[in-house]
C-alpha cells in the first residue's frame, strides 16, 4: 500500500467519492469498510475534501449544528459584538498580543518542508495569518505551541481560510481545546488515560519505565499537542491525521500504543537514555520514514477498551479533585498557620516588654538594696562610736571619782 | 557499546527560559559546535515541546577536573502555559541553564519566576548557571551586561553571556556548571547519596540512581 495513496486505485478512489456525499450512512451502515478506507489511507488529492467532510459531521454531531460555510459565534469573545462572528479577512486585519510569539515559532515548524523552509517564503506568511487570526478568534486559547504543526498539515491540503475554519472546528469539537488553553489542564488527563492503557496492555514496559523514573508525559506530550505531525514523517502525520478526524482522540492512543507495541523488545533492553532515545523524534521518525503502514495496521489492530478510558478520565478527576481538596485544606491549615504566626509574635513582643519591665523593677529594686546596705554601715558604725563615747565618759567619771571609792572599785 | 561506561560521573543538566532565547541552540551548539538553521537536527530546530533527553559521552577534551563526566541535558519548552509540564522534568539536577535574550528584555524580565522554580524545584546545591544568549547581536542589545551580573551576583548564580550562533563562551558555560558540580562534590556540600543530586557516580556494584521515583501528577507541593 502506497504511504500517500497516490496510486489508490479507482475502486478505492469511487468508494471515497461515495463518502464524501453519504459519510453519515457510511457510519451508519458501513463503519467497518469505512474504518478499512481510513486505516489504508485517505487518497491525497482528496484529503481536503474528505478532512472537511468529516470536521463537518463531527461537529454536527457534537454540537447539533451544521457548522458549514460560517466560523461558529459562540467561541468568539472579543468583547465587542459577539452576535456577529468577525471574517477571517477582519481577523486578519487585528493585532493579536500573542504577535512576537508566534513570529518566533513560525520558522519552527516544519523547517524540512519546502512550503515553509524559506523566511521570506508564501508558506511561513500563510502559517502565521492563520495562527494569528486564530489567536485572536478563540480569546481562550490564544495561541499555544502546537498550533503551528496542525495549521501546517491543513495548509499543505488547502487554502488558509478553508484552514482556519476547518482549525476552528478541530480545536472546538475534536477535544483539542483543553490542551491547547493556557491550563493546558487536559493535557495530564490524556497522559493519565495512555499511562493506564499502556498498564494493562504493556505491564512489563511500564514496569521497566518505572524503574528507569521514565513517565509518559517525557514522550508523549508532543504526541498529543501537535497530533504526532511533530514526530513522525509527513506522509505518516497525514495519515494519523486522517485517522484522528474519523475517530476523534482515540486515535492518539491507537498510535500511541502501537508505537510502544512495536518498540517493546528494544524498549525492554535500553536503560533510560536508551528509552528516551528509541521515543525521541529522530529515532521515530527513522524507524518509520518508509514504514508507516505497518504502524497503522497495529494502530487498527488495537483493541481500545472504551470502559478503561472512561474510567481512568473518571479516576482521574476525581483524584483531581481530591487532590483540590486537599490543597485547600493546605491552604486553610496554611493561613491559620499564618495566624498563629502572628498571634505568637505579638506575645513574643508583649513577653519582650514585660522582660524589660521587669529588667527596670530588678534595676530599682538592686539599687534600693546597695542603699539599704550602705544605710545599715552607717548605722553599725554610728553604734559602734555610741559605745566608745560611752566608755569614755565612764573613765573619766571613773577619774574624777574620790580616791577611797576608786580603790574599793579597783579592787580584784 | 564500547566506551558506554566509560566516565566517572553522570550530570543531570536542564536547560530552562522563555521561549525563543535559544535553548536548544545552546544545546546544539554544545554538541555538535554549530547552530545555523542548514546544520540543525530537525528536532534541534523545531519547537521543543516534550524535553529532548541527550547523552554525551566525555570528550577528551572536555575532561572537568580531570575527571570524565558524562552530560545528560533536558532541554524544555518555553511556553509560560507549558510551566506545568516542565516542572515535572527539575526534579534530580545537578545543574539548571537559565537563559535569557540579551535582545529582548521581557525574557530577563522573567528570570525571578524560572529561578523561583528552579529553586523550590531542586535540591540546595543544585549549581544554576544564568546565560544571556545571543551575545552576537549586540546592536540589539537591551539588557547590559552589568545589571545581569548584579542579578547573578544578588542571586548567588554564575553568569556569562553567550553566542549560541558564533559559539562563544557556550562551551564554558556547560564546563563551568560542570567543575561547581565538582567541587561540590570534592567538598562534601553535594551528598551524592542523596536522591535528589542529580549525580550518579560508577561505582563496583553499580551506580548510585540518579534519581527516586518519578514524581506524582502535579510535581511539587
């Protein structure tokens, strides 16, 4: 099978004419052949046509409304009308605040590829209208690094404004909007969800990556924020992408399971370097530069347990949710700690006071002592000189005494 | 793999700083002693969006101290909404890179809140070695080389302006990271049996893990 289904034959190519007029009654009543038609490759001079297609159903399917020909209103929050959605040609027109960083990522993307490898080139000035327009359609997103790598895909399939609503489409209905907004808060739920797949279907790869401290969001993060197209060959990318308008985000963990599936073996041998390296883009985007149809044959070979995915997304929130709790207890416990804090240093301050007090009441009361001291001296020696004056005065009575008394006085 | 073992230690480095400073040019330049557009990897060109992991074995040249010290560098993205996602990768450095533009002040600006999280995110001796790069392109200059140094000097952070384009001082910049690394170790602040010191060292009965179990959803607390 050809990698872009260039040689398709014309079989192939009547059944895809059929899809595109009848894709609701091909999932109705052909899903199997359909899902076949997909795995094997859209042809490329139909991709256009067949991406939009199935944008087209997925969002009237997902929301109710046919989304066709106009950018749907309700993403649009610019803060003025918001009951008429601005034309990409007026979009264009706007200055986006996400400006300067878009400009830095627009070389970034898909440097190999001759429609975006020159600087002053047509494909760089398209990718950054369509970027930018979108940064300032959809005031929840703004622009995320990722972005880029889906516009180029739809870019080399399409005109830019047919790009930019078939983008609006994708990021809206295709649950792209949770990882591409500023939480990026959709991005460890999905991690979560392949973690737990690849639990169940690789025990002792997950093990080995326990042991190495390898965790999925080291691989797998760019695997979910630009689709693959930013690691795998293009010829592949499109056809993952093909796979992903079909079947929605499901098909990202196909991919990604195949890919650890097909890599098991190595991965089993390597230390962490060895893993980080076999996962790296160099490494994948070798290994499958000229095998990609075997990747997808494992991605359809893939037997995803909707029940396990929706539990693990149930898991993790409520874990999530928990987890909220208990920062909020932290919070509180932290905040009555801060009071505390306050209230111990206020007595602090008011036992530092009572010490000098008490230091003023020591000084006095030492110094009432040293006087007390001094005055008990002074009374002692005032005593003493009583008694010597006395004697005194009783000798010299004693001398003036008659000389008969002072012998019988003297007498032993 | 001849030579796979061939060195003393292992180094955990990570390269943090707004997007577009040139991170993974730095990287580049390091490794392969270039960094025009034509000789980049792909991957070194494109936006790094899951950490680049590279190995390099010591080259005689770069012997730090005399001992052969192997790099392993993390290389992130810059994105202020991918801060989450990046702060699972801190976790057992020995080293932390913190690069800014010397053209675009905005990236300086924001060198307190990487640093913060470097940090609180790393243990104590973590070495973090600040860079103003794109030193090539000094007719653009915005930020002068004196306020930088008084931020590292503030900060207790070895600073040195950088080309990832021309390549100087960027050798310097991963070698001088490399010998505090060191001497840390030589004086005992590092203790290398501690989880979290992002040094491994080839012993007889194996190596001493670079690091403990991977961390949980939200990474820090």
């Amino acid at each position: 099978m050809a990698e872009d289904g260039l040689d398709a034959s014309h079989a192939i190519i009547d059944q895809w004419a059929d899809v595109c007029v009848h894709l609701e009654t091909w999932q109705k009543k052909r899903p199997k052949q359909l899902a076949n038609l997909v795995y094997a490759g859209v042809p490329e001079h139909l991709r256009c046509i067949v991406w939009q297609k199935f944008a087209e159903v997925h969002a009237k399917q997902a929301t109710g409304v046919s989304t066709e020909g106009a950018i749907p209103a309700d993403l649009v929050q610019d803060g003025t009308d918001t009951g008429t959605a601005p034309s990409y040609a007026e979009l264009l027109a706007r200055d986006s605040s996400f400006d300067k960083l878009i400009r830095l990522d627009i070389a970034r993307t898909f440097p190999e590829h001759e429609m975006f490898a020159s600087n002053e080139g047509l494909g760089q000035e398209v990718l950054y209208n369509v970027v930018k327009a979108y940064s300032i359609y959809d005031n929840v997103v703004g622009y995320c690094q990722g972005i880029p790598f889906l516009v180029g895909l739809l870019l080399m399939h399409m005109p830019e404004e047919e790009a930019f609503q078939l983008l609006v489409v994708i990021v809206r209905d295709y649950g792209l909007k949770g990882l591409f907004k500023p939480t990026m808060a959709d991005l460890p739920l999905r991690l979560y969800q392949l973690e737990t797949l690849l639990r169940h279907a690789y025990p002792r790869v997950m093990a080995h990556f326990d042991d190495l401290d390898v965790s999925c969001n080291m691989f797998a993060t760019q695997w979910f924020m630009t689709l693959f197209s930013s690691t795998m060959p293009l010829k592949l990318s499109f056809r993952i992408f093909d796979l992903f308008l079909h079947e929605g985000v499901d098909a990202i963990f196909r991919v990604a399971l195949a890919i650890i599936g097909q890599s098991q073996r190595d991965l089993l041998r390597e230390n962490f370097e060895g893993v980080m390296g076999l996962l790296s883009r160099d490494k994948l985007f070798k290994r499958y530069e000229n095998n990609g149809h075997s990747l997808m044959m494992a991605a359809k070979s893939v037997v995803l347990n909707l029940k396990r995915l929706q539990k693990a997304e149930r898991d993790y929130l409520a874990a999530q949710r928990q987890e909220e709790q208990l920062q909020r207890e932290v919070d509180e416990w932290r905040s009555k700690c801060h009071e505390l804090t306050a209230e111990n240093e206020s007595l602090r301050d008011k036992v530092a006071s009572l010490e000098e007090a008490y230091h003023v009441l020591a000084t006095k009361n030492l110094d009432i002592s040293i006087r007390l001291a001094s005055s008990t001296d002074a009374l002692e020696s005032a005593q003493s000189e009583v008694s010597v004056h006395e004697l005194y005065t009783c000798k010299r009575l004693l001398c003036a005494a008659p000389h008969h008394y002072r012998a019988w006085l003297l007498q032993p | 793999m001849a030579g796979a073992y061939n060195y003393t230690y292992i180094f955990k480095y990570i390269i943090i700083g707004d997007m577009g400073v040139g991170k993974s040019c730095l990287l580049h330049q390091f490794t392969e002693q270039k960094c025009t557009r034509r000789s980049l990897s792909p991957h070194s060109w494109l936006i790094a969006l899951t950490p680049l992991v590279l190995s390099l074995e010591p080259a005689s040249s770069r012997h730090v101290c005399g001992q052969k010290i192997k790099l392993q560098i993390w290389d992130t993205a810059g994105q202020e909404r991918f801060r989450a996602v990046t702060r699972s990768y801190y976790r057992g450095a020995a080293g932390a890179l913190l690069v800014y533009d010397i053209c675009r002040r905005s990236t300086y600006n924001h060198l307190q809140s990487w640093l913060n999280d470097a940090r609180n995110l790393t243990n104590p001796n973590t070495v973090i070695f600040l860079i103003g790069n794109k030193s090539d392109l000094e007719a653009q200059r915005d930020v002068t080389t004196e306020e930088a140094k008084q931020f590292a000097d503030e900060n207790n952070l070895i600073f040195l302006e950088t080309s990832a384009k021309t390549g100087a001082n960027v050798e310097d910049a991963f070698l001088e990271t490399a010998k505090q690394i060191y001497q840390n170790i030589q004086d005992g602040s590092l203790d290398l049996n501690a989880a979290e010191s992002g040094v491994q060292q080839k012993s007889q009965s194996g190596s001493v893990p670079l690091s403990e179990k991977a961390p949980g959803k939200s990474g820090c607390c």
